[in-house]
C-alpha cells in the first residue's frame, strides 16, 4: 500500500483590486468626524461675526486634514505595538483639541496644556482599552 504525501491547501489568487477594498465604516467614521470637526472649526473661527472665506477655507483645511489622520491611523493601527497606538491616539485628539481651543483667542501656553491633559487621558483611555482586548 502506497502512502501520499499530504496535499498542502491551496491558496485563492486576490487581485490587486480585491486587495485594497474598504470596509464602508473605515471610510465613513474619518469622513464624519472631519465634517463635524471642520462645522465646528468655521463656527469657533466666526466668533458670531459674518461668514468669510477665510474661515471657509480653514474649515475645510482642517476637516480634510483630521480626516485624513484618521483614516491613515485607522489603516495602520493594527501593525503598532499597543503603546504606539495608544501615543498615536493621545496626540491627534490632543492636536486637534489644543487646535480647536487655540481658535477661541486663549493664550498658546493655555492652548497646549488643554490639549495636552486631553491626550494624557486618551493615551492612558486607549491604552487600557487595547491592552483589556488584545490576548
């Protein structure tokens, strides 16, 4: 009696478009949170004044751009150890928040401390979160 050698599992070809497919919530959270973030950045910048360009722009400007940090962290978060993740998260919503709060016409100073607590907090937040579900 002739014994076979055991067939290995063959592998389905995956073109490059299969490869790259996106899920509709990895591109409608980032999408989302810019818009918001971009209404609220014209609404602080307007300060109860008339609308103009310029704050048009900034709100765009700074929507796109948090969307796309958002979007990039997103696609690259799983190939980061937990701490960089979790440092990665503190310091776009510190960024963002000490942007945000830099808008309303406090000092610098003030600016980077609000921001800077709220990335300590979601540093310290996120990083329990990823260490309670990762095995």
């Amino acid at each position: 009696m002739a014994t076979q050698a055991p067939t290995r599992p063959t592998r389905r070809r995956v073109s490059p478009l299969e490869r790259f497919q996106l899920s509709p919530h990895i591109l409608g959270i980032p999408l989302l949170l810019g818009i918001i973030y971009g209404a609220y950045t014209a609404y602080i910048a307007r300060g109860g004044g008339p609308a103009t360009y310029g704050q048009l722009a900034l709100a765009l400007i700074s929507g796109a751009l948090l969307a796309l940090l958002i979007f990039g962290l997103l696609r690259v978060q799983h190939a980061l150890m937990r701490e960089v993740r979790a440092a990665a998260w503190g310091v776009l919503v510190g960024g963002s928040m000490g942007f945000l709060y830099s808008l309303t016409g406090h000092s610098v100073l003030l600016s980077s401390g609000i921001g800077l607590a709220l990335a300590a907090g979601t540093v310290i937040i996120t990083f329990y979160a990823f260490y309670m579900r990762e095995p």
